[in-house]
C-alpha cells in the first residue's frame, strides 16, 4: 500500500485569473507529495510535473483537501492526456461535505481534532512566489501535507474528525477512512 498525500501551491490568485472558474489558468507553483511507502515528502516545481504525475498515478490512493475541485484543476492543463479524476482519490474536504452538508476547512479540523493549525494561507504563498521565496512556498506546502495527514490519520485511528460549529461548539463527524 502506498498511500500519497498531496497538495499544490499556485503562481496566481483567483483575481488574476478573473475568477473561481477558471481554476486552470491559476498555473502550478509547488506540489509536495508524502508518501507512506517512501515515508517522506517529495517537492516538485512547475518544471518537475512529469514526476508529480508519475508518483500521483503510482500511488495505491491519493489523499489531500480539495483534490477533485481544485489541485486535479490547476494540474489538468500539465497533463490533457491524464484523466486526473480518474486516479483512485480521497477527497476528505468531499467526503466531510457529503457527511455533514457543508464545507468545514481543513484549519477547522486541524484546530479541533489535532489543535494544531495551519502555518499560511494560499495567499500568503502566492505573495512568497512572486517575491521568489521559493523555500517558504514549500515549506508551507509540506506544513499543509503534513497536517492533511495528520488529521487523516485521527480519522482512520478514531472513525471521526472533530470540527468547531461557527458558534464554536466542538462537533463530531464519522468518517470511514481506510
């Protein structure tokens, strides 16, 4: 079994892009991969796709946070010939909004499963690419992998994730992460 956890950083925002629907033009800025049967993380560059589709197809099952809607877009136009859909995925951003009805985020359930957080957001990382401060984008990628991690873990050890309501009550999800 080799599980792979993945997420990817991007070169744009959603305003340079002119909008949520057009997540393909966002461009790759950095992936980093965990994968259980290497147990460490690999770190790929927009240059370095080929690998990150290589490694993404070998995988036994690929894990992260909004997979489908958002990283498998912004890679699509890297790889047309690849139906990234088609690679055997956990969504777990997915698969908690089919359980509950709604969206929680994965600071959300970092904070209340592992009260642990998230070291940046996705905008801060675009602003440390285009001042080339390349090692911090990937440093807060390999944070978000980890974390993604981390919190799929406590789900597949505990058969829930815990989240905090908008009230901030601490909630409690099933999941059936295998």
């Amino acid at each position: 079994m080799n599980y792979v956890f993945f997420d990817l950083e991007t070169q744009n925002l959603f305003d340079d892009v002119g909008g949520r629907d057009n997540i393909e033009k966002l461009k790759l800025a950095c992936a980093v991969t965990f994968s259980t049967a290497k147990n460490d993380f690999s770190v790929y560059w927009e240059q370095d796709v080929s690998a990150l589709l290589a490694e993404l197809r070998s995988a036994t099952k690929v894990i992260g946070f909004n997979l489908l809607q958002f990283d498998y877009k912004v890679l699509q136009p890297y790889a047309p010939q690849v139906r990234l859909a088609s690679i055997p995925t956990l969504d777990m951003m997915l698969d908690l909004q089919k359980n509950l009805g709604f969206r929680v985020g994965l600071d959300n359930l970092a904070g209340a499963s592992l009260g642990a957080a998230k070291t940046a957001d996705g905008i801060q990382s675009v602003e440390w690419f285009r001042k080339g401060e390349l090692d911090k984008v990937a440093e807060y990628c390999k944070a978000d992998v980890d974390i993604t991690r981390r919190v799929f873990e406590f789900g597949r050890d505990n058969g829930f994730v815990y989240y905090k309501s908008k009230l901030g009550s601490k909630l409690k999800s099933v999941v059936k992460w295998k």
